[in-house]
C-alpha cells in the first residue's frame, strides 16, 4: 500500500512539474494569460512550491500589478521561507510600489541567503531603509 501511495504521490507532483514547464514556455512566448492559467494549474496540484507562485508573481510585476505580484511571491515565501527568487522579485515589487521599508526588509533577508544585488541597488538609490 505505501507504494503504491509513493508512485501516486510521485505522479501528481510530474504532473505539478509538467504544468510548470507549460506555464513557463508559455511566459517566454509573451502568452501571458496562459502561463497565469498553467502556473495556477501547477500550484493547485502542489500548493506547496515557490516556483509557480514565483514565476506568476513576474507576470503580474510586468503587468505593473504590484499588490497581485507580492502576493504571489508572498505565497512563495510562506510556503519555502528561503525562497530567494521570491525574495528578490518582492522587494523589487515593493520597491516599484513606493513601499522602501519593505523593500529593504527583503533585500537583507536576500543578502544574508547570498545575493546582496538588491541591496546595493536600493543603497545606489538613496532608497534603502533601516
């Protein structure tokens, strides 16, 4: 019985990855309400990753729906903490938003798991806050 639960188990999560793979072609071909729809499909079948959260949060950066992205990213965090494309691309978004203590919230946190680009950024900018 627990086999066949791990092959079930197994087969639902390709199934996850499959519709992230869909989701993110789609993204690169500029269909981007087909990507949202695949990459919603992928966090249906696995709510617990920070890939499909991740990735449909930068449709909605580049869509300039910044409350809809850091929510997503948001999600992605919540679910793997040290999520660091999540991270970054919040702090980005919270920074687009006008909301720099956030922003420089993230950017250390980004910074202490090994990428201090935001950080800098924010600093260059004048922007970074305690």
């Amino acid at each position: 019985m627990k086999k066949l639960f791990l092959i079930l188990l197994l087969g639902i999560f390709a199934y996850g990855e499959n519709y992230l793979k869909q989701g993110d072609a789609q993204y690169a071909n500029g269909n981007f309400g087909k990507a949202i729809e695949l990459y919603t499909k992928a966090i249906s079948v696995n709510p617990n990753g920070c890939s499909a959260y991740n990735n449909r949060g930068l449709i909605y950066y580049e869509r300039k729906d910044y409350k809809s992205a850091i929510r997503d990213y948001s999600s992605a965090i919540a679910k793997q903490p040290n999520c660091l494309g999540a991270i970054i691309n919040r702090g980005v978004s919270y920074s687009r938003s006008g909301d720099y203590k956030n922003a420089s919230i993230d950017a250390r946190k980004a910074c202490a798991l090994g990428d201090c680009e935001l950080l800098e950024m924010l600093k260059d900018n004048g922007i970074l806050q305690d």
